[in-house]
C-alpha cells in the first residue's frame, strides 16, 4: 500500500509543478486543480465492479495507440501546424552531437 500512494504522489506532483508553471500558480490551488478532477474521474471509473476491466481497457489503449498518437500529432503540429521544423534542426544541430540533414525533416 505504501508504494502505492507513494507512486501516486510521485505521479501526480509531475501534474502539480506542469499547472504551477503554466498557469503561475501557488501550491494548494495547482494541488487542488489537479487531484479533485483526478479524484472524481477514479471514482466514477473505477470503484465498479467493472473498474477493474477499464482500467486494463484504458492502459490497453494508452500504451499500444495514444503514445504513438501523440508524438505523430505534436509533429504534425510542429511541421504543418506551426512551420518550426527547420528552426528546431537548427536548434538540434548546434546542440547535438548528431547534425540532422533534409532526411530528418522528410
């Protein structure tokens, strides 16, 4: 039980810091911003007798599609969406050890 909750928290303080960052906010408003949503979602999901079944539905669809789903959207995002391909290739080129050709665009 203990390592549990202490995933949880490590989890859900990643969530805490994004909300304090991006919309500047302090500790307790973040805090409750992101853990009653998160609490009632639980709740209504998965304190069912079938809670159990979506929960492996939901990780079934989490690892094998929505992982994949979000890196081709951001960047589809970054390429068409807001034409900055060729500004992060420059930016990786300078940074990294591996300079990027017209072939990492593509």
């Amino acid at each position: 039980m203990i390592a549990g909750l202490t995933s949880l928290i490590s989890v859900i303080e990643v969530v805490i810091s994004a909300v304090r960052d991006k919309f500047e906010m302090t500790r307790k408003p973040a805090t409750y911003t992101v853990v009653i949503p998160t609490a009632v979602l639980s709740l209504v999901l998965f304190s069912t007798t079938s809670g159990l079944y979506v929960l492996d539905i939901v990780d079934h669809f989490i690892n094998q599609f929505g992982i994949l789903l979000v890196a081709v959207v951001s960047m589809l995002v970054l390429a068409w969406g807001i034409r900055v391909l060729r500004e992060l290739a420059a930016h990786l080129n300078h940074h990294g050890s591996i300079p990027l050709g017209g072939v990492w665009r593509a």
